[in-house]
C-alpha cells in the first residue's frame, strides 16, 4: 500500500511542477510562451509516461493482469509526439478549448471539495473559492466577444500558480 501512496505522490509532484513552470511562462511571456508551453506539455507527458511505466513494472513483479499503467503510457507518448502538429491547427480554437477545460475542472474541484469534506472535518473554502475562479475564468475564455488572448493567458497562468499552491497544500493536508 505504501508503494501506491508514493506513487500518487510523484504523480502529484510532477503536476504541481507542470502547473507552476507553466503558469510562470504564461505570465511572464505571453505572447512567445506557446512553443514553451508546448515543450512543458510534451515533457509533462512524457514524465506521466515514465512514471506510468515504472507503475506497470511495479504491478508485473506482482504477476499482476493490470496493463493499464502500460496504455497509459503509450498513449502518453504518442500525445507527446503529436501535440506539435495538433496545437498549431488547434490553435484558433485555444480560447474555447481552454474554457471548456478550465470550467470542466471547475467543475470537479468543487465537487471534490464536496466530497472530500464527508471526510474530512474541514470546510475546504480554499478550493470552494478556487473552483469559482476557474468557472468564471473558463466562462470567460468562452465566451470571449474579444481578441484579448494575452490577458487570458496570464490570468489562466495566475489560475495554474494557484492550482499548483492548491496542489502543494493537499499534499501536506491529505498525507
């Protein structure tokens, strides 16, 4: 069971180091930051690919039938080759795309706060606050009547810094 906690964990730490490299070039440069970001994806999901390898490996020790971990990192790097070629013909549809996202994961941080407090006896406002912050960003990105993408990116990276915070801050809580 320990081995399954320490993996979740390098999943979590690989997420929260995507998050912030990301949000960071997102507000710092956003006019030249989508080659970065693309390299930041494809080394997110190759780092996804690795970890999902060493998953397999560690379920086959096991004799396991598992093979999901193995899927998972094909599929991983397979998306880390093609998302070159994918985003520049996906690139006028990148407002939308990341509205829709970002108000799907709205979504579901809120919902996960909700149910995260069944059991824990904490009110989780933080996230409760975050996840509005997310469906009114996502909205926005959606409906957008403007071509103001370079405020977008950075209000979306002030959005992932603050999502990787959240990150940080449930590693310490949910031990």
């Amino acid at each position: 069971m320990k081995q399954y906690s320490r993996q979740f964990h390098w999943y979590r730490w690989l997420r929260i180091l995507f998050l912030v490299l990301t949000g960071s070039v997102m507000i710092l440069n956003p006019d030249k930051s989508l080659d970065v970001i693309l390299y930041l994806i494809a080394a997110y999901l190759v780092g996804l690919a690795l970890i999902a390898l060493h998953d397999g490996w560690l379920l086959a020790k096991t004799h396991s039938d598992n093979t999901g971990p193995y899927a998972t990192a094909v599929i991983s790097i397979i998306m880390a080759i093609l998302i070159f070629p994918i985003a520049h013909i996906l690139l006028p549809l990148l407002p939308v795309i990341l509205g829709i996202v970002l108000l799907i994961n709205g979504v579901n941080q809120f919902f996960n706060a909700r149910v995260n407090r069944k059991y824990i006896n904490v009110t989780p406002w933080l996230d409760y606050l975050y996840s509005i912050l997310l469906i009114l960003l996502g909205i926005a990105l959606v409906f957008n009547p403007f071509d103001m993408l370079r405020i977008f990116f950075r209000l979306l990276g002030v959005g992932l810094i603050a999502l990787a915070f959240m990150e940080f801050i449930n590693t310490r809580l949910y031990k």
